[in-house]
C-alpha cells in the first residue's frame, strides 16, 4: 500500500471518528431531551448507498467513508432528526442512501 493509500485510510478513518463525535457532543447538548434514544430505533438502513463519485469534496470524501464503513455509521443515530418525516431515515447511513448527505 503506497502513502495515499496510508493517508486516505487515516482521513476515512477521522472522518467516521469526527461524526461519533459530532453525534456524542449533539446528544450531551441537548438538555436531556434526548435521553434514552437509541443509535438504532428503526433498524438497520439496508438500501444500497449513492456512489461518491457523484460528487466532489467533502461530500465525495462523506459518501466515500459511508461506503467504507457502514457498519459503524449503521449504528448512529442521525441527530438532524431525519428519522422523522419526511426522511424517516433509520440511521446515519440513511442520510448516504439519497442525497441528504450532500447539506
């Protein structure tokens, strides 16, 4: 594996890590308004997920750590209350599934 191959691995691997981290710091500022949600409170998102390369920049780099690493975005709750209507996603991974994840 060459060094852009090092680096890519290292920013996916932040950027999974930067989002836990977003979803963490959104739950504990949220009054309690949130205690007890679950990361899971519909399932799993089992729709196939939009190629990155049908993007550019930091959406193409989310879209591509979406598809590197489902597993872990699978067990996020999305805090920009997307599981509601109209979206009603199920995890973050929804938000990678249509064109949410763009903004």
């Amino acid at each position: 594996m060459g060094q852009k191959g090092k680096n890519q691995k290292i920013v996916g691997f932040f950027f999974v890590a930067a989002i836990v981290v977003a979803a963490a710091l959104a739950f504990s500022c949220a009054g309690g308004e949130e205690k007890g949600k679950s990361f899971n409170l519909k399932g799993k998102e089992t729709r196939p997920l939009l190629d990155p390369a049908m993007f550019s920049g930091q959406v193409k780099a989310a879209y591509a750590a979406a598809q590197k690493y489902p597993d872990v975005m699978n067990e996020v709750f999305c805090y920009c209350y997307c599981n509601e209507p109209p979206f009603n996603h199920l995890t973050l991974l929804s938000c990678f599934a249509d064109r949410h994840g763009v903004g």
